[in-house]
C-alpha cells in the first residue's frame, strides 16, 4: 500500500495503537467478546487488502489520511485480540474451571528456598478428574488445561525435594484465589501477578507433592539457569562475606535471591537501584569488551560478519543466562538492530529502533505493558535519546575530562527526568542526591562488573580480593550518602489522576524549553497547578480525615485508629518487623500521618 510514511516514524506510529488496544482490552474480562474483536480485526483486514490491491482504481491516494486512521483502528483491535488471547484465565480449559482431584504442573521458574519453604511458579498441564469418574471408567482420566499459579511447599528437612526449572510433579487441587490488598496503599500482589497470568496459589507440603521422573521446558532456558546456579555457588566458594556475593551475582548474573532488604533499602533511598537489575548499562559493558578484544577482525568484511554474530550470540547467551529481564531484552534487541544496521552501512533512528523493539517484545509477551522494570527502562532511555545531547549543548566546555563528566550528569538527568513521575507513582519517594550517587558509583560498579565476570574463568581466582573490597567500598559509600539529612523525600503518595497531570505538564514543560515555545510552557503551568490543586486536596481531606481500619497481620488482630494527622496502633507488631514495615506503614503514609502512638496486643 503507498504511503507517505516517513521510515523512521512507521514502528512508532504501529506502536502507540498497538499499546492502547492492550492497555484497554485488558480490563475486558468476558471471553466471548474475542470473537467480536477477531470479527472486526478481519473485516478491517480485508478492507485494507482491497484498497492495497486497487489503489488505483479506487483513486485511494487522495484518502491517505482516512486509510491512515483505518490503519490505526485495526493496529487498535488488533492489540485487542492479543491481549484477549493472552489471558489464560479466559480459556475454558483453564484449571480453576475444571473439576479435578489432582494436577499435573511443571515448574516455570527457577525455584526460590527460604526457611525451609520452596516457592515457585508452576504451569498446569493436565488435570487427574474426580473419584467417580475415575470408578466409572476403571482409569484415572486425564484431561488437558492449562493456567498458571503459584506454589509453596513446606520441605521435608531429611529429605529435600530437589525441584529445578522443568520439573514435573503431581499435586493436589487444592488452590485458592490470590486475595487482593485490604487498602489502597499496601502493594496490590493479586493484580500484579494477574499481569502475569497468575490469579491461583497453592499452600502444600513436601508429602502431598509426587515428583515425575521425567523433566520438561526448554532445555536451552534450563542449561542457562543450571550455569547460573554453577557460577552463583563459584561466587560463594571464592567471596567469604554474604553481602558481596549477594551483589555480584545481582550485578553480573541477575540472580538476587539472596539480596538483603538493607541493600536494597540503600540503593532505592540514593537513586541507584537501576544498578541492581541487569540492564543497558551492563549490556553496553559487555558489548565494549567484547567489540575492542575482537578489533583484529575488522580486516576483512567476512571477518566482520563473523565478529558480529559472535558478538551477538554472546550477548543474547548473557540475556538468557539473566533470566531475560525486560531491561536486558530491551537493550540486546537495540543493540542487534543496530548493530546489523551499521555493519550494512545503514543510519539507525534511535526513536524507530526504541519503538520496534518495543513492538517486539509486546508482540511477544503483551502483558509485559505492566511490568515496572519495562516501563521505568523505556522512559530512560527515552529521555536520554532525546534530551541528553540538548542537555550537553547547553554548555561549551574546553578541558576533555571536564566534558566526559558534563556529558555523564546530562545522561543522568535526562534519564531521572523522564522516569520520576513513574517511579514516584510506584515507589513513593525521590532520592535528593541521586546525581552524586549515580557518578559514585559509576567507576565501582564498572569495575565490579567485569571482575564478576573475570573471576567466572579459572585460573583468575586471585582478583577475588580485590573484587570483594570494591564491593564493600562501594557499598559504605552509599550507605554514607543515604544516612546524610534529607537524602529521600520519602512517604509521596500520588494517585492516577496527579500521576497523569504531573506526567503530562513535566513533558509540555520539558517540550517548551526546548523548542522556546511559550504556549506549551503556559500550559505546563496550568496542568502543574492542576497537579497541586490535587495534592492539596488531598491533604485538606487528610486533615479532616476520622478513620478505624481493622485487620489481620499474621492470624491476629491489628487496629488503626487515624484522627486526622494523627494515629494510635493497637498490634502486637514491632516498628522494624517486616509485616509492620509492609502492611502498616505506607497506610500511614498515605493518609500522612506525622505523630504515632503504637500500644502493643499480647502475643
């Protein structure tokens, strides 16, 4: 079909319906109207091949922007359709809508044991029907379903059970709907979850569990996470302290089953906890070693080709081996593009590219639209493509090293700016000296990531040392900078609506200044006051506010009484436990409570 699309906007402009049809066709719940959205789909479809196939006849050129919002229209439904289809929980052959004595499940994950319970993620594949069927027809019939849910087993400690990724085992049906939050303030596990397609948990021990012989899943995913777990227990061999073992295999591998609340207490409160999840940073330390180790390739074209598919077998290997973090995704697709675009002598747009691999990995995994780690990644790099060279510009500095540091503070900023509104929404604070941690930690956390990495090859055991005092260097640092006075704005609590204002009037602002326009900069001011108007009310209402919440923490009663800025706490909870720390403060720091009286219940 002619089209005067440009080629650096058409992923972009395929994108942004795409994302409006899955952002809004999830809260549709009823499984028959897929069939409407699939009608609609192909009627548009069939439109649209009509007039491709005869643009001329039908003069269809003098209609470009008609046919152009048809388009979008059918990306629309069809982001519809994708989101309907990926929602297990619709199926009518999904095991919470069967009736079953047991269950056939496969482990997804990779399993997680603490004190004594193993927690996973396990995928059902069959359901074993009840008793009378199975005296009716003298055999246990089998049925296939299919679902997702979340399992704890209570382990036996004479005699582990030994689950990995693939495992297969079969259960009993005794599951339950996964609760959601009791206020508005606790984090909501049913809904995040759900956007995993995860709405069921089972609470079993070790006895009711029967393990199969046989293994599943695949094997590529299981080998990666099998080496990860060889190189975690390396880590454990040649680093003595808990903590430094517990970062590096953060840093390097993605594995942070063993991270403490502490650490990441430390890195959210300075503005650094992007360190702590595998992501572009790391993807670009890798690709630089390995592109300057390989130089002496570039001799010859073929011998170009060669580097680059080894390069990015590499990074894709090293993807896999972080269990495919979206942040990781998002930059080894980025990287690939560009990387094939360069080495066929092509320009890349960095906003088409952005936008592809958005569009890929949407294609692939739609609910991943919900994932912080893949909305707080896109907005970064977002704003350091387009505001970090406008930062830069902004100043002419003459001495080399002084410009290196300029340019590294206006790809800071630019990538804080862009994210904030974001991760004030979810995280509720602002870290004050974010800048001054992320340049601290620049050099260290560059040097533990290829020590981690290096330390991996035997024969390089002795940089364990040297490796290990980085670590604690590192960590004191920023442990120095969190304990200075005003290090977090913490307890900032914004609903949907101040999140969409405060979004919209930083973007009208940030456009603006750019572009010196002042009709956007007034109405940046408007949507800002708006913004206030919001949180000011809402601090009215909290002013006034007479409330009692009542609930259980733990099989026992726990009472809030809040009159006004002030609460009284009848719990039998202490202020450092974790439940208290989770369930009971962001209530007080959503209705903003200043004094607090706790008066401990009996145990």
């Amino acid at each position: 079909m002619s089209s005067s699309t440009k080629p650096t906007q058409i992923f972009l402009r395929i994108l942004l319906p795409y994302t409006l049809g899955l952002l809004i066709f999830y809260h549709f719940k009823h499984s028959g109207f897929l069939y409407v959205l699939l009608a609609v789909n192909l009627f548009l479809l069939l439109c649209l091949l009509l007039i491709n196939k005869y643009y001329k006849v039908l003069k269809a050129y003098q209609y470009k922007d008609r046919i152009g919002l048809a388009v979008q229209i059918f990306l629309f439904f069809f982001g519809g359709v994708f989101c309907y289809h990926h929602q297990m929980i619709l199926r009518q052959d999904h095991f919470s809508k069967l009736a079953a004595s047991y269950l056939k499940v496969q482990v997804i994950d990779d399993p997680q044991l603490k004190a004594g319970l193993l927690k996973c993620r396990v995928e059902v594949l069959a359901v074993y029907q009840p008793k009378q069927a199975l005296k009716a027809k003298k055999h246990f019939p089998i049925k296939k379903a299919s679902g997702m849910m979340t399992l704890s087993i209570r382990l036996n400690p004479t005699s582990p059970l030994g689950l990995k990724y693939g495992s297969m085992m079969i259960i009993p049906a005794q599951f339950k709907s996964i609760t959601a939050a009791f206020h508005p303030a606790i984090f909501d596990h049913k809904s995040w979850l759900a956007t995993q397609n995860i709405h069921h948990q089972s609470f079993l021990r070790q006895h009711q569990v029967f393990k199969l012989r046989t293994t599943s899943g695949n094997r590529v995913f299981a080998f990666a996470i099998n080496l990860r777990a060889q190189q975690v227990n390396r880590y454990h061999k040649l680093l003595q302290d808990k903590s430094s073992v517990a970062l590096v295999s953060t840093l390097v591998l993605g594995y942070r089953m063993n991270l403490s609340k502490e650490t990441m207490d430390i890195y959210s409160k300075t503005g650094t906890i992007h360190a702590l999840s595998v992501s572009g940073m790391h993807v670009g330390l890798i690709y630089l070693i390995l592109n300057r180790s390989l130089t002496f390739l570039n001799r010859k074209r073929s011998w170009k080709t060669i580097k680059l598919l080894f390069i990015i077998g590499l990074l894709w290997f090293y993807t896999l081996l972080t269990g495919c973090a979206p942040s990781v995704l998002r930059a080894v697709i980025m990287l690939t593009v560009l990387l094939i675009g360069q080495t066929n002598s092509r320009t890349a747009n960095s906003y088409n590219i952005l936008s592809f691999t958005a569009f890929v990995m949407l294609l692939y995994e739609p609910f991943l639209i919900w994932d912080i780690g893949f909305q707080l990644s896109f907005l970064a790099v977002l704003g350091i493509i387009y505001l970090q060279a406008k930062l830069e510009a902004c100043c002419s500095i003459k001495n080399p090293w002084i410009q290196k540091l300029w340019s590294l503070i206006s790809i800071s900023v630019a990538a804080q700016l862009f994210s904030t509104p974001l991760s004030i929404y979810y995280f509720h604070q602002f870290p004050v000296y974010f800048l001054l941690s992320n340049l601290f930690i620049l050099l260290p956390i560059t040097l533990i990531m290829y020590l981690g990495i290096l330390i991996l090859i035997p024969g390089l055991d002795f940089l364990a040392p040297i490796l290990n005092w980085l670590i604690l260097f590192n960590h004191s640092g920023l442990e120095y900078l969190a304990a200075l006075p005003y290090s977090s704005l913490t307890g900032i609590w914004i609903n949907k609506t101040s999140l969409i204002l405060g979004a919209i009037s930083l973007t009208l602002f940030v456009l603006a200044i750019v572009k010196h326009h002042v009709k956007l900069l007034m109405a940046a001011f408007a949507l800002f006051l708006s913004f206030q108007v919001s949180l000011s009310r809402k601090a009215i209402n909290s002013y006034h506010q007479r409330l009692l919440i009542q609930f259980s923490l733990q099989k026992r009663q726990s009472i809030i009484s809040i009159f006004s800025h002030q609460a009284i706490i009848y719990t039998h909870l202490k202020t450092r436990d974790p439940a208290f720390q989770y369930f009971i403060q962001p209530i007080l720091d959503d209705h903003q409570i200043w004094s607090v009286k706790i008066k401990q219940l009996p145990p």
